[in-house]
C-alpha cells in the first residue's frame, strides 16, 4: 500500500467513525474539496442534510475540506454572481507565514509564536478595543502552522471589503503617526519685545492605562526600554529590530539610568530618532501579523473567502481543526489536543532523522525503517518526510 491510499484509508476511517459537526445554516454555504494525490479544488457545492455530507466525506475521502465564510441564497451557483451573497463572518487567519524568519523556526516553535499573535488579536483587539463578546467568537486551530477566528457578531456580516480592510488597518497599526502618540508640552518661555515665546519643550507619550492605541503603544515602548537594558547583549538585541550595530551602540549610549527612569515616568526628550525609532519598535511590538508584506490582500477582507471547516482533518499532518475556547486558548496545545488519529503501530521509512513531539512523547527518529503510531505516520507522510514501509 503506498503512502497516498494509506493516509486516505486512516481519513476514511476516521470520517466513517466521527461524523464532521456541520457549521450553523450549512445549507448556505459553499464547500470545496481537494484530494489525495489530485490536482485542483473541487468546488460550488451545497448540502442539505448532515447525513449526505458524511457519507460523501466517507465515500470520497477529501484530503482537505473548506467552506465559506459567507452565506448565499444558491451556494451550489457555478459563478459568484449567481450565487447571490448574504452576509459574511469576518474571519481572521492567522498563520505562521505571516510571521517574519518563521521558516527558520522549527514547527513546535512556529506554532509557539503565532499562538502569541494569536492570543494578542483575541484578548487586546476582538474581546478588548472593538469589544465583541466572547459568544460572538469561535476559534479555532486550523491543523496546521496558524489558528482561525471567526466573528459572528450580526453587525459585521454585511460589511463589505473596505470596511473590513479599515479593521484590518487598525490591528496591524497602519499609518499610525507620532503625533497622535507623543505630545509636545512647553515647560519654559521666553520674552521678546513683550511677548513670551516657548523656549523649552518636553516630550510626553500618553498613559499606558489609556485604552487604544495610544496606550498600547505606550506600554509597548517602556516594555521596550525595560527589555533591552536587562538583556544579556543590548546592541544585540537592538539590532534584531532590524538596526545597524552603529546605530544601536548610539541608541543604547542615549539610554543612560537617568534617561531610562523619565521613560519611565513618560516623558521623552530624546532626539527624533530615538522617538521614531521606540514608535515603530513599538508598534511593531503591539500590532498583529496578520499580513505578510505590504501588498499581502488578508483573509478578514474578503467576503468571499473560503476557511477550513472545524472539526474536520488536515491533509498535510493529519490534526483536527479544533475548536478552543477563549478561556482555553492559553494552555491549548496543538500537538496534544488536535492529534485524533489512533495510536496503532506502523512501519514508515524515513528519509532524514528528525524529533517530533506529539501527545506528550517524544519520538526521535533516524533515518530507515521505523515503527510508530499512525497519527506521527500520517504527520509525516503528509510532511513529505518519510513513506509508508511496503
């Protein structure tokens, strides 16, 4: 048996003993498939009842199942036009390709990373400045390297695609200027032909228990401070926010005890450039990835968008699309809780030694032939970095 009908067998089985959880008015949305080992999506069809879906599920074993975000009053229309939009969730998805150097990170350490993006969208911007309530969103771990959130808040589904690039531009922090953050304040005046004239400035940023962005950046820029002068090696650390070493030792001989407490107290007399570099360091501190580059169009924008259905499998790794709870989120552990496929033994042969961490084991594997569980087989069939053992 090759390693493409073996991962279709272990899904079918699967699909054929843990029925999908449908989402809520299944009817009107749009569900897409690809397959193992095929090309292309199988797409713009609908379903009825949740007994046809499983039994297509089984029949077909999909390698990857997605739905759409948005309703439609015929789902199954072969265009878009015909189709004749609703309303849509405003989904979020977040991944790690989002997140800059993270295919130098291991995979444990990618999902470690963008779980703080993550956690930081949910908590500070969702739930904290647009102040949606915590039945209004679900989240999810999308089975591979990001998470997904969806907002079903009815205020959001008839927003187009501008409106929701505007919630989009606000998380990611764009265009926001320094003079909304920082306040000039005159300290001293002098006299010139009987008129005062300010003479001496200070620089001022907001409090950090001011609610928005200016708060948050606020407290960004003296956790900032904080962390460079208890690091280790503070050019060092300067310089990963993308600084050339001669500038860092000059920030970092600006940053003396004296100037670090008025920080502290939050007034900034430094020159421009240390001011603009805190507020972009600190921005970029605060605000989401949820875009990979400048030109990046994010999933949250379009109306149209086809996401991952929860509950269901993920063809590259063979974790569940699982549901977390808000209050979940934090101790949540993709690599314990969204592994579901059995514990059986198998033999795989592996093309490079490799250690992978699932269900709490640690498995270190060489290069050749390997017994292990089907779910760290499937993983790594569907990886590309070993084969099923005829």
């Amino acid at each position: 048996m090759d390693s493409i009908c073996f991962m279709r067998e272990c899904f079918r089985e699967w699909y054929r003993n843990h029925p999908v959880e449908l989402p809520d008015r299944f009817g009107r949305r749009e569900f897409a498939f690809t397959f193992f080992g095929g090309k292309g999506m199988l797409r713009h069809l609908s379903f009825n009842r949740k007994k046809e879906f499983n039994e297509f599920l089984v029949d077909k074993v999909p390698a990857h199942i997605y739905y759409s975000s948005a309703y439609y009053r015929k789902p199954d229309a072969p265009t878009m036009s015909e189709k004749k939009w609703m309303g849509a969730e405003l989904i979020f998805d977040l991944d790690a390709d989002h997140l800059p150097d993270a295919d130098k990170l291991p995979y444990e350490k990618q999902l470690e990373v963008v779980k703080r993006e993550f956690i930081k969208l949910v908590e500070d911007f969702l739930l904290g400045d647009f102040g949606f309530s915590v039945d209004q969103i679900e989240l999810y771990f999308s089975g591979g390297r990001g998470y997904h959130c969806h907002v079903k808040d009815p205020r959001v589904l008839q927003l187009g695609s501008s409106e929701r690039r505007e919630i989009v531009d606000y998380i990611i922090g764009r265009d926001i200027r320094e003079d909304l953050v920082f306040q000039d304040t005159v300290i001293s005046h002098r006299d010139y032909k009987g008129k005062k004239y300010p003479s001496t400035k200070t620089l001022h940023m907001v409090s950090p228990d001011e609610p928005g962005w200016r708060g948050r950046i606020s407290r960004g820029l003296i956790e900032l401070v904080e962390e460079i002068i208890s690091s280790d090696d503070p050019v060092e650390k300067l310089k990963g926010y993308g600084i050339s070493r001669r500038t860092a030792e000059k920030l970092l001989g600006d940053l003396s005890d004296e100037r670090v407490e008025r920080i502290r107290q939050g007034k900034l007399d430094q020159s421009k450039t240390i001011r603009r570099f805190f507020l972009n360091s600190a921005l970029r501190r605060t605000a989401v990835s949820i875009v990979s580059g400048e030109t990046d169009e994010p999933v949250t924008c379009d109306v149209k968008r086809l996401i991952r259905l929860p509950y269901s499998l993920h063809g590259k790794t063979g974790f569940q699309v699982t549901r977390v709870k808000v209050d979940e989120l934090r101790p949540f552990n993709p690599l314990v809780d969204a592994v579901v496929l059995p514990s059986t033994l198998v033999n795989i042969k592996v093309f490079k030694p490799m250690n992978i961490k699932l269900k709490g084991e640690n498995f270190r594997l060489m290069e050749g032939e390997e017994e292990v569980p089907i779910y760290v087989a499937v993983f790594l069939l569907g990886r590309g970095i070993a084969s099923i053992s005829s």
